[in-house]
C-alpha cells in the first residue's frame, strides 16, 4: 500500500498499487497535454510573428524596389531630357554653323568669276593636300594632269606607293564649281562621263568629283557620294571631304598592298616565264618555217624524181614498143626474098634474071682471071 498526503487538506490516506499508477497516469497525461498545448500556443505565436516578420519585411522590400524604380525612372526620363536637349543644342548649333558656312561661301562665290571659281577650288585642295603632304603622303604623287594627248585632261592625279615602289592606290580628281552668276548651272552629272574617260586613260583605279555644283541637293551635301551604280569607283565630294575621300580610298586599297606585292612578284614570275615561252615559241616557230621550208623543196624534189620517172617509164614504153616494131621490121625483113618481092610483078622478075646472071658471069670472068695467074 502507498500512503498518500493530501496537499489540500492535509489528510493521509492510503492506495494501492495500481491506484497510484492510475493517478500517476493522470498526473503524468495532465502535465504532457498540458506541455503540448504551451508548446504549441508558442510555436503558433513563434509561427505567426515570423510571418509578421516575414510580411513585413517583403513589404518593405517592396517598397524599397518601388522607391528605387521611381528613382531609376525618374533619373532615366532626367538623363533622356538632358541628352535630348543636348542633341538638339548640338543639332542647332551644327545647323547655325552650315547655315554660316554656306553663307560665307555664298558671299565668297559673289566675288569671283565662273573661272576664278574653279582654280580657287583646285587651289583650295592643292593647298590642303600639301598641308599634310610631308606627315600624311610622303610617298604619294599628287600632281595637275597636264597629258592632253587623248583629247581632255583631269585637274589632278594622285598616285601612293608602298616601301618597295608598288603603287597601290590612283585617284583622278576633278574640281567643278561655279558662282551664282553663271548663266548656265551645271549637275554633277554632266561631269560623270568625261571623268571615268579620264580614269580609264590615265591608268586610275578610283574616279572624284569634288564639286560645289547644286549646292541646294541634298543627296551631295551629306558628304561621300558613291555614284559606281553610273560609273565604276566614282564618287562626288564637297571640298571638306577632299581629303577624307583620299584617306578613307587609301586606307582601304592599304590592306591589300601585300596582295599586290604577291601579285607584282607573280607578274614579274610570269614575265620571266612569258619570256622564256616566247623564246622558245619563237624558236618552235623558226624551227617550224625553215622545216616547212625545206619540206617544200623536199618534197617537189620528190615530185619531180616522179615526174621523171613517170617520164621514163612513158620513154620506156615507147622505147619497148618501137622495139616490139623494130623486131617485127626485122622479121618481115628477114623473111623477104627476091621470089617474094617479083611475085606478080614479071618487069621486076626479069630485072631480077639479069642481075643475077650479070653477077654469075663477073664471078666467072673472076674465077679464070685467079686461075690464069695461078
């Protein structure tokens, strides 16, 4: 038995065994639910202040991203407004200072004549070019082309070389400008054929027109024309591009100098190896005349050896049948007789007689003559 106190009375009592296993039991199942319920009234309490938490801080975020989104698309709209106003400043001022230009020149071309225009214009790029002639194109040839011989002339001619002598770039350049003044305006255009003629005579590669003609086109005041749809490797230019032209044509024909030198080298190869055939075609021609040549003769000897022997063989023939004839003759001759002869012919037959008995009586008179002087 287990004796049992009370702690709110103060009573003792006693239990058995299993009795106070039973109140253990409860005991025990009161402070476990009991722990359960705190357990879980904290974690629920843990669970929804993280929660809180949580939220609280995603809104935050939230918002912050919000305030940084204003703030970017606030700084972007600024920075587009001030790289729009400064374009457009620029715009403004660019256009001010054409607007400057193009009337500087305007009044500059009132001043000239239609001829004094155009060597201003030459003048003007002889002088550009020259400015950077020593640094920029120390081995270049920029020269008026004075070589009229078939019909017309460029203004100039400009010709670069590389280190070893190889030209590897030619412009022929033609000025044309002309005041307001002139009667007659021109178009670029006009110019386009008698340039490429030009170029072609002259052994260029490239073809420019710098010009001040229509000075109102659009097309001609964006800079760098390249009109190679109408001829091939020509371009129209304002004076201000004159020298970028050259530069940019140059700097391009620059990659393939190596190319060119390859290519020079294997013309020089060719050259040697044309040479050597020509020789040898020379000799195989010689070599084939003299034995044509002597085939010729060779052969009519040949032809007149058979034309004599055909000869020969006719003189043969002719030779064999006179003789067949001959033998003939000789048969017949043969076979003829002093009977044959007076057959039929008793005149003959008697003469025949006469002979034969003269001749038997002077080879009786002979025969006792020998007798006589025996």
């Amino acid at each position: 038995m287990q004796e049992i106190v009370c702690p709110n009375c103060g009573k003792a009592f006693t239990i058995d065994a299993a009795g106070y296993a039973e109140i253990l039991k409860q005991v025990h199942n009161d402070e476990f639910e009991k722990a359960i319920k705190e357990r879980l009234s904290v974690a629920e309490t843990d669970k929804k202040n993280s929660i809180e938490i949580a939220v609280a801080r995603k809104d935050n975020e939230v918002e912050n991203l919000k305030m940084q989104l204003e703030n970017l698309k606030s700084g972007q709209e600024i920075a587009i407004k001030e790289a729009r106003l400064k374009i457009q400043e620029e715009f403004q001022e660019e256009i001010k200072l054409k607007d400057e230009e193009i009337a500087r020149y305007k009044e500059f071309k009132a001043k000239l004549s239609t001829k004094m225009v155009g060597e201003t214009l030459e003048q003007h790029c002889e002088i550009e070019f020259n400015k950077l002639r020593a640094t920029g194109f120390s081995r270049a040839y920029f020269e008026k082309d004075s070589d009229a011989k078939g019909g017309s002339k460029g203004d100039y001619i400009f010709r670069d070389y590389d280190t070893e002598g190889n030209e590897y770039i030619s412009i022929m350049f033609e000025m044309k400008n002309e005041s307001d003044e002139t009667a007659t305006k021109k178009k670029n255009e006009d110019f386009f054929k008698e340039l490429d003629k030009d170029r072609s005579e002259k052994g260029c590669e490239y073809a420019v027109l710098v010009s001040m003609l229509e000075a109102d086109s659009e097309l001609y005041n964006n800079g760098i024309v390249d009109v190679s749809h109408r001829y091939p490797k020509m371009y129209v230019v304002r004076p201000q591009f004159f020298i970028p032209i050259i530069t940019l044509l140059r700097n391009a024909a620059q990659s393939s100098i190596e190319s060119k030198a390859e290519l020079a080298r294997v013309k020089a190869q060719n050259i040697d190896i044309t040479r050597f055939e020509e020789e040898l075609e020379g000799f195989k021609e010689g070599f084939n005349y003299n034995y044509n040549q002597y085939s010729k003769k060779f052969q009519s000897a040949i032809d007149e050896i058979d034309e004599a022997i055909k000869r020969l063989e006719k003189t043969k023939a002719a030779l064999s049948g006179a003789d067949n004839q001959l033998r003939l003759a000789n048969n017949k001759a043969q076979d003829l007789t002093v009977k044959r002869l007076t057959r039929g012919n008793p005149t003959m037959a008697a003469k025949f007689r006469e002979l034969k008995n003269d001749k038997d009586q002077e080879l009786q008179e002979i025969e006792s003559i020998d007798e006589d002087s025996e």
